[in-house]
C-alpha cells in the first residue's frame, strides 16, 4: 500500500520541472494526481490535466471538489533578466493564482481539506554568512517583497478549516522530466564547459535540497496531520558557492573549474544566458530547525550524495 493510496491531489502550477517530479513521485505512491496548468504538460504521465488561466475562477474549480489535497506551485520562473514586465508576471503569476485558488475552495462543496503551498527560501534575502531558520526575520529586496506578497495571499487564501502547510524551499536538484532541468541543467553545462569554479568572491551560501527529499516532505505534509505552518526545505548541509561547484566538478570529473569575476558575471549572465546576475553572486545559508526537531530524515542530507544519486541515473 502507497502512502497515497487513492488519494486525489491537485498540483496547481505543476506542469513544470518541480511539479512533474512531484506528479511521478505521487503517484508511485498510489496517489491520483490533476495537474492545473495553463498549458498541458509536457509528454505523458500518470496524472490528469486541467486548465486554468490562473487568475481567473473557471469550471476548473469543480477540479477541487473532492480532492484529498491541493498543492500550489504556480509561479512564473525567476531564472530571467528582471525587467520591470518580467517582475510584474513574477508577482501576479504567484499572487493571483493563490488568491483565485483561495476563491475556488470557496466555490466547491468539498474542498481539500490540506493546502502545501510553495514558497521560497529566498525570503531570507542574500545574507553574507547568517544561516537562517525559521525564526529568522525575513530579508530585503525584491525576493523578500515577492516572497511576503505570495505568503500573505496563501494566508488570505486558506480556509480556516484547512490544513496549511507553506514551504520555503531552497533551490532544488533534480531531473529533466521534459519540462527543464531546473537550475542544476545550467550548473552542470557550465562545469563541463570547464567554467564552473568560483563565482565572485565564492562565498555566497547555496541552499539546496534533493527531489526526492522535497517530494517526500509534500507527501509527508498531505497525510501527516502534526505537519502545519511554515517550514523551510532545504536540505541540512547547505554550502558555500565554491564548495557546491567544487562537488559538482568531482561528481561529473571535470578537474578544471575556471572563476568568474563579478564583472563577467554582471556582463554575461543578461547578455550570454538570459537572466539575472545577482542569482549567481548572492546566496543564503538556510536550515530547517522544524524539520529537525520533528525528526524528518533526509534521503540526501549531503551534496556529494544527492549530485552522485542525480549524475548517476
Ligand atoms: N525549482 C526550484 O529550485 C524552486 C525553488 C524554490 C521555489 N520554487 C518555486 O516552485 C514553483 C515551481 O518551480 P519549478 O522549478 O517547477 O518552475 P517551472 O518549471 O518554471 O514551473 C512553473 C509552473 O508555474 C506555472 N506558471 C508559470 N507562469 C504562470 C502564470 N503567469 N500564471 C499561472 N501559472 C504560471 C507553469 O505552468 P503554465 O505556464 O503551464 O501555466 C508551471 O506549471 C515556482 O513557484 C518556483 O518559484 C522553485
């Protein structure tokens, strides 16, 4: 028997890379997955889709009468160069879709009675050295006020007799399912490449988790009644910029690792791969102190064993 067994869950924002991960683990878990997406997902699986718009309430509500759980993943991707069109669709894309899911439960006769929502670990800001748990305040910039606007439509959005779990997750490692690699895909090319050593001064923290852990914990927050309110996913053992390319370059074999000056990377970040700099030179060291004390084992709790699992396969 699946932990999920017959369990149906509604993945809304889940046609892209985290989401169809999630889909496949659900589901070999024994649960009936629908995935709400503006566009079909990529390729097939074992899941059903329904689309939304994502702002506005449709017939796709009757998707959540019934269901087992909802998980909201919808956002648009931060991996690009934050022009003000880009930062608008960043906030709304988050925003709306929580706020029109929030109208959606309240449409159906039987909404889910569990909510995971995603959130980042981002809201942290970029602190230099700080390792931040749960009880960290959060940062500055504009991460933390996307970050702030999402939590507080989910908290606008929950109904009060729903479960709410909200997960500020790190940057995930994982697999191309069709839908992208996630930031890992750009990471490894870069290291094969010979470009992957220090970028600026190599410090910034890289917070990072498995998928499998991350898949894991939102199974673990659907059926596990004590699991509620914030938690940051992460795995435990976050590194140092250096440290994580470094891992990676012994994981692939690569033994060459040219570094990357602040002013390459503020050159050819916008100009070379399309996106924002300052993912690069900033970072944050983050650490769930819920998770540990409710004593959830990671699968993965170091880099070396969760890149040696992915390069692998
Ligand atoms: N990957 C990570 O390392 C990571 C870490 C922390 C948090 N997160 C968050 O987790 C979520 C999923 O990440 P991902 O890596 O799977 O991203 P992804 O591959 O870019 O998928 C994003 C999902 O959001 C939907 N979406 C995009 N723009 C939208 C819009 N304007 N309105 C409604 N839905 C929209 C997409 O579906 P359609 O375009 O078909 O509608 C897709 O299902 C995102 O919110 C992301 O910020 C990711």
């Amino acid at each position: 028997m699946g932990k999920l067994d017959g369990k149906k869950i509604v993945i809304a924002g889940g046609s892209g890379f985290l989401g169809l991960s999630m889909a496949d683990h659900f589901a070999d878990a024994g649960g009936k997955v629908t995935i709400l997406s503006r566009s079909r997902p990529k390729g097939s699986g074992r899941w059903a889709h329904t689309t939304w718009d994502g702002r506005t309430l449709g017939k796709w509500a009757e998707s959540l009468d019934g269901a087992d759980a909802v998980v909201n993943l919808a956002g648009r991707t931060v991996n690009c160069v934050k022009t003000p069109d880009h930062q608008d669709e960043i906030l709304r894309s988050r925003v709306e879709s929580t706020l029109v899911l929030g109208q959606a439960m309240r449409a159906v006769k039987s909404p889910p009675p569990v909510w995971v929502q995603m959130s980042t670990a981002h809201i942290y800001g970029d602190p230099p050295s700080a390792v931040c748990d749960e009880d960290s305040v959060v940062g500055m910039g504009f991460a933390p006020t996307i970050g702030r606007a999402w939590e507080a439509a989910f908290h606008q959005s929950k109904l009060s007799s729903q479960r709410g779990v909200l997960m500020r997750t790190s940057f995930v490692i994982g697999r191309n399912r069709g839908a992208g690699g996630g930031a890992l895909g750009t990471l490894g090319l870069i290291a094969r490449l010979g470009l992957g050593g220090r970028v600026g001064s190599g410090t910034q923290g890289m917070s990072w988790i498995h998928e499998d852990d991350i898949n894991a914990l939102f199974a673990d927050a659907i059926t596990n009644n004590a699991r509620s309110g914030m938690y940051i996913v992460s795995a435990p053992y976050p590194v140092s910029q250096v440290e994580f390319m470094s891992t990676l370059r012994r994981v692939i074999k690569m033994p060459i690792g040219l570094p990357a000056f602040e002013w390459m990377v503020r050159i050819g970040a916008p100009l070379v791969l399309r996106t924002d700099p300052e993912l690069a030179l900033y970072g944050r060291y983050v650490v769930s102190k819920r998770l540990a004390a409710e004593g959830f084992e990671f699968k993965f709790p170091t880099l070396m064993t969760a890149l040696t699992d992915l390069y692998r396969r």
